[in-house]
C-alpha cells in the first residue's frame, strides 16, 4: 500500500468516525440549549402583580361629588329680604335648570355659622335701596334686598361659589393652563430692533414685587412660582404688520387676529432661559421698532384694544409698548410699566383658572391692602374647588386607564413601585372624598389629597418600566429572537434529524444482515 493510499485511509477513518462521539456532541450542544431555558426563563419574565381593579372600578364618585358650602345671612333691622327657606328653595329649583353650576355644589343657607367647617361664607342684606351687590371684604356679599331679586341673588351666588365656568366665561375657561403644582413665571423685555430706539434694561423686580407678589403670595395655596426675566434686543416679526393710513397723521400699525396666531417667532426668539420640566407662562413686553410704530391691537371686531395686549391660550399673554419718541430712555422704569404689569395681571389671573368677580360685583378691599387688590376668599375657594376636581378626575382617569392597559396588553410589567402609585392614589382620593363631606369638609385639604393623587396617578402611568413594554407588542419578541436563535436552532434541529434518519437506516440495514443471515442459516441446514 502506497502513503497516498494510507493517507486517504487514514482520513476516512476520521470522517466516518464512530457514531458514539457525534451523538455525544450533539447532546451536549442541546443539554446546554435546555439548561439555559430556565436562566432565559428568567431574565427575560415580567412581573405582573395584581392592581387594586375593584376600587378604580368604584372611582365613579369623582365624576359627581359636591363640595359642602355653608352661607350664613345677615340682614339689618329693616331688612325685607327672602328668607332662608326661600332661598334654598330657588337654589333647589336652579339646581334642576342648571345641573353644570350648581351641580358640584352642596349649599346649606343658615342664620348661625355651624361648627367645624371651613367653607364658611356671609349673605349680608342691607335695605339700601340704590345700592348694587358688592362682595365687602373677603367672605361676605353685601346684597340690597330693595333692587336686587330672589334670582339675581341666586345667580350671583352660583358664579362666586361654583368651581365651573358659566356659559360666559367658557371661552375663558379655554384659556385656562393645565393645573401643575409648580410654575416658572418667563418675563422678558422683547426689542424688534433695540438700534431703533429700544430699551436695554427694565425694573422687573420691583414691578414684580410692586404689581404681582401679592396675588402670587395668595396662590401659592395651590402652586408655587419659579420667575425668571431677560432682555432681547434683536426680535423680527415673522410678518408684516398692516399699514394704516400711511399718509395721515394718524398713521399706524395693526395686529388683526391673523397676526395674533403667528406672532410669536419661535425660529429667531428664545423665550426661554433656562430648561425645566415644569410648565411655563410667558409674559412679554414687545418693544415694535421705528419702522412699525405705533403698533395696535385689534379687538375681534376690528377696534384698536384698550389694553393694546393679547393672550395665548394656556401659553401666556403679550402686551405691545409703543414708546414716546419725543423722550427716548433706556430703561423701562415701574411708572411706566405699571399699565402693562395691571394687564398681566389680569392675564396671569385668566391663565390660571382665578375666577373673575360676576357682572355687577365689585371688591372693596380693606384700607390696608396693596396696590395690586389680593383675591377674595370667594375666588380662592372657588379656584381650589375646580382645580380639586381636575386633579380628583385626572387621577381617577389615568387609574382606569392603567388597569385596561394591564388588561388588554398580557406582557404590560406591573412591578412593586407601580402597584405602591396606584394604592397611594387610591388612598389620596379616599382622602378626597373625606374631605369634601361634612362634617370633616375641608377645603384646602381635599385639594392637597386631589394634588397627590394627580402626581402618583400620573407617575404610575408614565413609569418607565411599563412604557417601554407599551410600544413593544408581542409580533416584535419573534423579530428580536428569531435572528439570536435561527442560526443556532436551525443547525441543532437539522443534526438531530439526520441523526434519526441515520439510526433508522443503520437499524433497517442490522435488520436485513440479520434476515440475510439468518437465511443463510437456513439454507446451510436444508443441505
């Protein structure tokens, strides 16, 4: 025999090797494949622990709760006003009409203020006879009986005391910012072209401190304010604004409607100054230059704005200075800001959900009060009782919408720190509704549960663990696998079927030796 010979010998010995070692790796190769399921197993299962299903499915109370109030009358010795049970009577019948007012409202009308509750307002009835309704002091609504009826009593009643806007003050409702604990106030001091007689600098802290702090002193019962202020002397219109008689000498610019819905320049304007999770209002001077001054606002009906400003709904409000030619300065003192700062004022106010006083009922504020008239109880409750059934709805929809999730989606994780949000939140809004019944009401305190349960809501349903698995359905799990286990999987199963398929055939061919054998043997002893 040749070495070639010996050579191919010797490699046909090793490829047609025993059966025992391939089998033997093979087994090893899928022994390892099934002990690593139960690692996988593993690292790759959700935990999916039970929600409290049964009290948010009985979270239906947040959509028809009342708020208790108690009005106490009083009245002069001359007094011919309606009594008590004439008035509970026209506010019954005015509950029935409109449901909207005076539907989250509990009224109790008494001669004597009850014990223990918070929510506490006078109906005072004064035989003036000229004398229109006024709201004296912070609490009591001074009424004439002698000019004012039973339903003008009524409905002034229901627009100080109820948490909805009326049918007038929709539109303004609109207005109104989504309540969040916390705010950042943006002031900024917006030149279109500071080189055409502009302001660099403006007394924003003492405007803020003179015009604002104290109505922002009374809302920090439900937010609180972070301010911050800049000055731009560079800010181009996107547009240009309408010329009006240019040859008069009452030539001016005007802002139309149109205008309003692209004034702000958001490509060239930076408005804000520092980066914050928290929601902003912008509150901006806007300085035109030489080239659009004297530039006016116009109302819907075509008429130039007394307050020359507008708002941007739940954005912030924009009010337009044209400065005197005659005197150029360069910087904005508080006298001259204070028209401006009274229109943010009012601006801040409509942003944040602050009530406005009804037609015909005016503040008197004690003789010591600022500049700046500080909001009445009246606006205040009123202000808490909406903002408490924001939050109250708000949390109670985002439970509901985090048990169906969990339902609909099979691979939705509800880890311990989801499940500890959502029974806070439950609990929070059990606080709620404790608090909003006699006789534990208490106003301020049903608002502070409200806040909490908003917060845990909201931080349960955006948890990062469940978003993730949100937007990944199930049809993407064989996109990932398929190309980490096709290349292994495939290779394994195709061995084990050519190992069947051989120990068939060898099984079949010791089968036929043994036939052929054995007829051998047969025929050896016929002979």
């Amino acid at each position: 025999m040749s070495d070639n010979d010996f050579d191919a010998t010797k490699r046909a010995a090793v490829y047609f090797q025993k059966d025992s070692p391939r089998v033997k790796i093979i087994a090893s190769y899928w022994a390892v494949a099934l002990c690593a399921i139960p690692l996988w197993w593993y690292t790759t299962s959700i935990t999916r622990l039970a929600l409290p299903a049964a009290r948010v499915g009985a979270l239906g109370w947040t959509d028809a709760f009342k708020f208790p109030v108690d009005v106490v009358i009083s009245r002069s010795a001359s007094d011919t006003g309606p009594s008590e049970s004439e008035l509970e009577r026209a506010i019954d019948h005015r509950t029935r009409l409109d449901d909207t007012r005076w539907g989250a409202l509990d009224v109790r009308i008494s001669t004597r203020s009850p014990q223990n509750e918070t929510d506490i307002f006078s109906l005072a009835f004064n035989d003036n006879p000229a004398g229109a309704a006024h709201i004296l002091g912070d609490s009591t609504l001074s009424v004439s009986s002698a000019s004012s009826t039973l339903p003008q009593v009524v409905d002034t009643l229901g627009e100080l005391l109820s948490p909805y806007a009326s049918k007038k003050h929709e539109a303004d409702n609109q207005r109104v910012a989504k309540y969040a604990p916390k705010y950042r106030l943006s002031f900024t001091l917006l030149n279109e072209d500071v080189s055409s007689i502009g302001y660099h600098s403006w007394e924003i802290e003492q405007s803020i401190y003179q015009y604002l702090t104290p109505t922002l002193n009374q809302l920090r019962a439900l937010h609180d304010f972070e301010i911050e202020s800049q000055v731009q002397y560079y800010a181009p219109l996107a547009f240009q604004p309408e010329h009006v008689n240019p040859e008069s000498a009452d030539s001016h610019y005007t802002l139309n409607r149109e205008d309003i819905t692209i004034f702000v320049n958001s490509a060239e304007w930076t408005l804000s100054s520092s980066a914050s999770n928290d929601p902003v209002l912008h509150f901006i001077v806007f300085i035109p230059s030489a080239a659009h001054r004297p530039l006016h606002v116009l109302t819907a009906q075509g008429s130039i704005a007394h307050s020359n400003a507008f708002i941007i709904p739940q954005w912030g409000g924009i009010a337009v200075y044209n400065p005197s030619d005659a005197s150029p300065q360069e910087m904005l003192d508080t006298r001259a800001l204070l028209s401006v700062f009274r229109t943010f004022h009012t601006q801040l106010l409509l942003l944040l959900g602050v009530p406005p006083a009804p037609h015909g009922t005016y503040h008197v504020p004690a003789s010591n009060a600022p500049r700046t008239p500080p909001l009445t109880r009246w606006q205040l409750a009123a202000l808490l009782r909406a903002r408490t059934l924001e939050n109250a709805r708000s949390a109670a929809e985002a439970l509901r919408s985090i048990v169906a999730l969990v339902a609909q989606i099979g691979h939705l994780p509800v880890k311990e720190d989801v499940r500890a949000l959502v029974r806070a939140a439950l609990d929070d809004l059990d606080e709620v509704q404790k608090y909003t019944a006699r006789p534990q009401a208490d106003l301020q305190k049903a608002f502070d549960a409200s806040r909490a349960a908003a917060g845990r809501a909201s931080a349960a349903f955006f948890d990062p663990g469940m978003l993730a698995m949100l937007y990944f359905p199930a049809e993407h799990t064989y996109a990932v696998y398929t190309p980490l286990f096709a290349p292994v999987g495939v290779p394994l199963l195709v061995a084990v079927v050519r190992e069947v398929r051989r120990l068939r055939k060898a099984r079949a061919e010791e089968r036929r030796r043994r036939e052929k054998g054995k007829g051998r043997m047969e025929g050896e002893r016929a002979e």
